[in-house]
C-alpha cells in the first residue's frame, strides 16, 4: 500500500473509532481546565465532545503526515487557529451553533486529506 493511501486509510479509520458508543473521553482537551462557554458547552454535552474528539483526530492525523516547515503543515495551523478564533470560539454556547462549526470543520479536514493523501 502507498504512504497516502495508507495515510488516508488511518484517517478513514480514526474518523470511524472515535465516532464508536465506546468514546470515553469527553473532549479533544482537559474539561477541568475549560474556562470558556465555548469549551463547557463542548465538555457538557456529550455531541459535542464527539466531534470535537473527532475533529481532532483529523487534524492530528494531518499534522502528523504533514512534512515539518512545508507549506501543507503551515497552512493547516494557521487554519486551524483561524478556525477556532472566527468560527468555533464566536458560538459561545450556542450548541446548533458549535455543532454546525464542528461538522464543517471535520468535512473540511477530510476534503484536505483527500486531496492532500490520494495518489495522483
């Protein structure tokens, strides 16, 4: 199997393990240190810690393919921050708001994977 066919393999893989009924962490970061509405709302309800564990286990996966310095690991940082700081962060605990934040910003990941790990 080719490096990105079996990078995005992983990804197919770690999309479908932490959407599973057996998820035992509530979110991507520690609930006890959350501060904002935004992070309690996604460590309070439990919809919202899946996608949120989910959403960072495509962005971990991409940052770990990712060639250190190269434009593709820059540009997904920056994405990312810019993301949490005019998407996510402005639903405060608005959860149709987080949650439709969260499900475009998976949707987004798994097109970059896509492009970025399928053999041309």
């Amino acid at each position: 199997m080719h490096a990105a066919q079996a990078g995005l393999y992983a990804l197919v893989v770690a999309g479908t393990l932490v959407t599973g009924p057996a998820v035992a962490q509530v979110a991507s970061f520690d609930c006890t240190k959350a501060r904002t509405d935004t992070e309690w709302a996604i460590c309070n309800t439990p919809q919202l810690g899946a996608l949120d564990i989910r959403m960072a286990a495509y962005y971990t996966l991409l940052e770990t393919i990712a060639p250190a310095g190269s434009s593709f690991a820059e540009n997904l940082t920056a994405g990312q921050g810019n993301w949490i700081d005019s998407t996510r962060n402005p639903c405060g605990g608005a959860v149709a708001c987080l949650t439709n934040a969260y499900q475009n910003r998976i949707e987004a990941l798994t097109d970059l994977a896509k492009s970025s790990l399928t053999v041309k």
